[in-house]
C-alpha cells in the first residue's frame, strides 16, 4: 500500500508484485512494481511502469489497488518467462480467480500489445491440454514405458493409506513408487487440486513416493521422464 501510495494519484500494484498479491507467483525480492497513467520515475525499492489501465482492468486485495486478474496476467509476459507465465495461468485457474473481463477479452482490447503472443500462446496450449482425456494419458504413457526396459507397473491399483482406499493410476509395489497421471480434464478443478494433495501426503506418510507426470510432460520431454523414472525405480 506504501508503494501504491508513493507513485501517486492513479497508481495500482501491477506486474511480478500483482501477481504475487493475488497468489499466483512466489514474491519477489525485486522492487515493487506499480503502474501509474503518467510518467513517474522509478526509485530504489520501486520499479514504476506507465500505462493507461481502464476501471474495469483494476482490483483490490486486502484493500490495496491492484490490476485486475486478467490484466496482471496481460503485463506478465514483458517481464516472465514462458514457464513462469504458464505456472501463474494455471495457479489463477486452480484458485477459480475470475473477472468479468476476461483474458481474451483483453487480449482484443490491445491486440498487438508486447508479449500477447506469448499469452495467447499459453491460453491455446491450455485449451488443448484441457482436452486431453485420462484413457489418452495413460495409453501416451504406456506407449513410453513400451519402448524402454523398465518393469511394468500394477494400472488402476487399489492401495490402503492412513485408512484410506486409493486408486493410483501406476503402482510399483517392490520399489514403493506410484506414478500418477495428471490430465486436466479430471484435475485441472480446485477441488481435485486438493484432493490430490490430501491423497499425496496420506500415501508419502505410509512411505510411498508418489510422482505426478502431465501430458504436457510427456509429450514435450518423454526421454527425461523416461530417464527420471529409471533413477527412481533403481533406488
């Protein structure tokens, strides 16, 4: 609220700093950033861009002025990178954050706007992985397993943990491994999300290691996974 405050009349949290106070990046030790309509100069411990930002581009979090969810996500890509704007989109769908405005909406607003290619580019890729069903997953990743020498796991295995019954999608009983397969179809829900995590620490409790592969991995960095998994089925 200090910096806010600082840049003057018009001024809003923005960028790395909005982002951090809506709770979709870790924050930052950089400066501050906010964004004001008139020029100001940036200043030790605060870093000020200038642009205009409509009414309907602007929130509040904990009383403190702050571009509005879409909008803090249109101002990232100048100053993130692909992975970075990637886990803040999928943080804002986890944590069910809308706007009445949303992203297309500002992405046609200020079309040809610096970095909107970069996340348009996520939204689309977003869109398809959205798409991708648990049977597709899981034959993507038994075709993986198929071309290497590793053993084959127990599919769809029910295992009892902190008096619980869970289905794990791959179960390495021996090794104490499971893999599961994360489409956003049936986990992409702020829900699920939790779910999963409740499940994950019952498991890790009763000493089972639990490692969560996307389609996104698979499809863009099958030998690392491939190499990953060996390391762990050796251990």
């Amino acid at each position: 609220m200090a910096a806010v405050l600082s840049a003057g009349p018009g001024a809003v949290l923005s960028h790395r700093s909005a982002a951090a106070l809506w709770g979709l990046l870790p924050r930052y030790s950089i400066s501050i950033e906010v964004t004001r309509p008139r020029k100001c100069r940036s200043r030790p411990g605060l870093l000020v861009h200038c642009s205009a930002i409509e009414p309907d581009e602007i929130g509040a979090v904990d009383g403190i002025p702050v571009t509005s969810m879409p909008r803090t996500m249109l101002d990232l890509p100048v100053v993130v990178n692909r992975h970075q704007l990637e886990n803040a989109f999928n943080e804002a769908e986890v944590r069910g954050l809308t706007d009445r405005l949303s992203i297309a909406d500002l992405l046609k607003r200020y079309p040809g706007r610096r970095g909107s290619v970069a996340l348009a580019a996520v939204i689309g890729d977003e869109e398809k992985t959205r798409g991708i069903t648990k049977k597709e997953l899981e034959a993507r990743f038994a075709a993986a397993l198929a071309r290497t020498d590793l053993p084959r796991p127990r599919r769809n295995a029910d295992l009892m943990a902190g008096s619980r019954f869970f289905e794990v999608d791959c179960l390495w009983q021996k090794q104490r491994l499971i893999v599961e397969l994360d489409g956003r179809a049936t986990h992409g829900t702020a829900r699920a999300f939790e779910k999963d995590r409740e499940k994950d620490r019952l498991l890790q409790a009763d000493g089972w290691r639990v490692v969560r592969i996307t389609w996104r991995q698979l499809r863009d960095d099958a030998p690392a996974v491939i190499a990953d998994l060996r390391r762990l089925l050796r251990q």
